[in-house]
C-alpha cells in the first residue's frame, strides 16, 4: 500500500504543477481518486478563483468515487471562500480514505479538515511525500504563516563571480539557456524586484518572454527612495497589463511628482527608512504581502542583492554562473556591500541542486537562517 500510495501522490503533485503561476495567493493542489489500482479521476487547481483540484477529481470520477481513495497533496478547505468547503464534496462523494501529503497551515484550516474527514469515518493517512509537497508550494506556505512573500535572489556571473566588466559591460554574461530559465521563472512568481539604478543605466522590461507560450507578467517592484524613476522607462511605456510599484521612503517628493506616477498607472508604496533614507526590506515584504505578493523575486544589482542578504529577507539563491573569467578589481561582483568579516559570519547555503543550462551552471539553495515560518522549503519543520 505505501507504494501504491507513493505512485498516486506523484501523480497528485505533477497535476498540482500545473497551476504554477496561475493560483496565488492560493497553494497549488493537485487530487487524484482511485479504486482497485484505478484512476477514475483527476484534477488540479488550475486558476484563482476557479474549481478547488479535490472537486475536479471527484466530478471526473463520478459516482465510481463511492468507496475509492482520494490522493491529495495539502489538506482539503473546510471553510468558504471563492467557492464552497471541499471536505463536504469529499463526505458526499462516499470517499472511503484520503492520502493527504500535509496539513494546511492556514489558521482556517491546519488539522481541522482532516478532523472532519475522521469523524465522518474516513480513513486519513498523512505525510506521504510531504517533502516534496512542501517544496512545491514553498511560496504559499511561507506567505500563509508569515503573511509576507517567499524572496528569491537571482544573479548571473562569470566564474570568477563578476556580473559585469569594470566598465559595465553586462549583456550578456550568461547563456540564452539560463535566460530562458529566468523567463520560466518569472510566469511562476508574483512580483520582480529591481533597484532605481538598474532602471536608469539598463532599463529593463521584466517581462516574460517565452516562445510560443502566452506567459504572464509578474508585478515590477522598483525602490526608488527619491521618486526618480523616468516615465519614459520601458516599465512604463511598453504595454505590459503587470501593475508596476515603486518603493520609496521619502514624503518629500512634490506631490505634483506623486501625481505624475499615479497617472503612468505606477503604484506608490511608502515604507519605513533605514540609515540614509535606504529603503527598510523588512517593512517593504511586510507591505508586498498586504498586497497578497507570496513570491518575490530579485533581479536587481550588487547593491540590491547585499542590502537583501544583509537584511535577512532572501529564502532561496538561485546563480548562473558562465564558463568565462572577466577578471579586474574594479569589475563588481554579485553581492557587494560590506560583507562580513569572518568566515563564520557568512551566508551558508543549504540543500543545494545544480542544473546545466547550455554552458552555464545553475546552482540554487535555501538560507535556512532566514525562514521565519515552522515550515521549512526543504520539506521538514524546523525545530
């Protein structure tokens, strides 16, 4: 039976991946039924708002579901939202045992479905690839416990770690096949991040660019403490439907300058200072998230990328690193700043994957010091 179910909850988070992107704020879920070591239905949670993954497999399975076993990556709603509570679907089909991978740690939910599936005599059994259905839904689980977005660094450099020449030279460092990559990224996350700097000297679109898929365009967050940003910036002029928020900390601006943003369609979002006017990240995720932002990802400079680090905001670390070797003190790094100055006192990364892309090298980990949730990315709770 443990591999039976193991074979079907695979099933339940490859359909669950298909909503990536599409679902936020909610998790991605995916639920499949069988009887007799028989699929009789399947679904996945496919848009916000849209039909729950549990009701899809139950209606695609009919009333061949009655004594047949539910597979479902997270713990099914028992509360009303866009659409009715699942565990009700799951009673009135005559599901005679649900294979859930983990609780939902959602305050409305966290055990009480499963409590509910029990009392009306359900089988429940729990945990089944539960590492692997907490890393899929790594952005939701963060958001619905820290109700701030899930921060992913990304950067691409030489081998000797450079993002540019000492002249600037940066397009382009690392390989169409890694570009690609951040695309794909991009139509699975809520908003890109950018500092003004990057802005005015590269002025990037940060929008999704895939050939022959109709991606979406993540929300463009730029911190811009002295309201700088030009409205002949392409994240204003090139069409994208994707609201584009500019972070600052200051009042000083002219209200007529305010104004002017407003009117481009910018979203103006005030946060706290830190020492010389620097934007506070802690109050802006802690903004992003009101916002109903569950995933952020970093595409700004070295400045960006060490006031991130420095400040604790970055979950997860994903480089590109090009087979080339730029060289020269004055060529910048990824993470500038101050840095630290023991060894001891560096950012350690965990859980590390590697993938080729083309010649590039992708590595991605977890900073797990940074998690402030008692749900960890790497699919364990932290003790």
């Amino acid at each position: 039976m443990q591999r039976e179910d193991q074979k079907y909850m695979t099933l339940a988070l490859s359909l669950a991946e298909k909503g990536k992107g599409m679902v936020s704020p909610n998790p991605l879920v995916g639920a499949v039924v069988v009887k007799d070591d028989r699929i009789l239905g399947q679904g996945y949670h496919a848009r916000y708002g849209d039909m729950h993954a549990e009701v899809k497999a139950l209606q695609d399975a009919g009333t061949d579901a009655r004594g047949g076993t539910l597979y479902i990556n997270l713990e099914p709603c028992c509360h009303h939202g866009k659409t009715p509570p699942c565990v009700d679907e799951i009673i009135k089909a005559g599901i005679a045992r649900a294979v859930i991978s983990m609780n939902d740690p959602n305050p409305l939910v966290n055990g009480k479905s499963v409590d509910i599936l029990k009392k009306n005599g359900i089988e429940v059994r729990m945990g089944v690839l539960e590492k692997a259905a907490c890393k899929l839904n790594e952005f939701f689980l963060k958001y619905i416990t820290t109700k701030t977005p899930f921060v992913i660094l990304k950067s691409g450099m030489s081998l000797d770690g450079k993002v540019a020449t000492k002249s600037g030279d940066s397009k382009w460092v690392t390989s169409e096949h890694s570009r690609k990559f951040v695309h794909l990224l991009r139509n699975q996350i809520d908003a890109t991040l950018v500092g003004i700097e990057t802005i005015l000297r590269d002025d990037p679109q940060l929008t999704t660019r895939l050939a022959g898929v109709h991606g979406r365009d993540p929300k463009r967050v730029v911190i811009d403490s002295l309201l700088r940003v030009p409205l002949k910036a392409r994240i204003f002029t090139q069409g994208s439907k994707a609201e584009n928020i500019i972070v600052s900390t200051t009042y000083n601006s002219t209200s007529e300058r305010i104004k002017t943003l407003k009117a481009a369609g910018a979203r103006l979002l005030f946060v706290k200072p830190r020492d010389k006017n620097r934007v506070d990240l802690q109050d802006m995720i802690r903004e992003l998230g009101k916002l109903h932002i569950t995933s952020l990802l970093i595409e700004g400079g070295p400045g960006i990328n060490a006031s991130a680090m420095q400040e604790g905001i970055v979950d997860k670390v994903i480089m590109f690193i090009s087979p080339r070797i730029i060289g020269g003190k004055n060529a910048p790094g990824a993470i500038q700043g101050d840095g630290v100055a023991r060894l001891e006192d560096s950012v350690r990364i965990y859980d590390l994957k590697t993938k080729r892309l083309g010649g590039d090298l992708m590595i991605e980990g977890y900073v797990r010091k940074a998690l402030p949730c008692a749900w960890s990315p790497l699919g364990c709770r932290i003790k």
